[in-house]
C-alpha cells in the first residue's frame, strides 16, 4: 500500500443504481452480487459500503477512478467482520 485512502457514498444514490442490473455488472464481481442478493433490505447499505471500499482502495494505491476496474476488485469479509480484497482481471 502507498498511502491511506477513505470514502463515503450516498446509501439512496446506490439505492437508486441497484434498479439498473447493469450497474451490479459493471461495478461488483459476481461473489459480490451473490452476497448482495442475500441481503435483503440490507442490499443497498452493503453495496454502498463495498463502492465506497473499492474507492478508498484505489485511493490508497494512489490510483483513480477508472484506472482499475471496480468489477475487478472485490470486496469480501473476514470470519470476524473485517473487510478483505480480492484483486482479479
């Protein structure tokens, strides 16, 4: 890691982006989306906090928006809660 990265992101804007089943495909992985169906009336506020981990994650590397993928990063949990990355593509 380079340095640290944070970000927030609006639940309602996601919540809005999830009507669009394209917008899961270009922004989540698919264990992603599994996840995300799962969760029910939670599945707005989870994504929320995955979009906004992936950014803060490119942050970190010194990188934006657009030099990686989003779909190509993905956000998955520690048996404790902790968020963990998986880089693919």
């Amino acid at each position: 890691m380079r340095g640290l990265g944070i970000d927030l992101c609006d639940v309602r804007r996601i919540e809005r982006a999830l009507e669009n089943p394209r917008f899961l495909e270009r922004y989540y992985t698919q264990e992603e989306r599994a996840y995300l169906r799962q969760r029910g009336q939670a599945a707005a506020c989870s994504a929320a906090a995955m979009f906004a981990a992936k950014e803060a994650f490119l942050k970190a590397l010194g990188l934006g928006i657009g030099s990686v993928a989003l779909c190509d990063i993905g956000v998955s949990h520690e048996p404790g809660g902790a968020p963990a990355y998986r880089l693919t593509g």
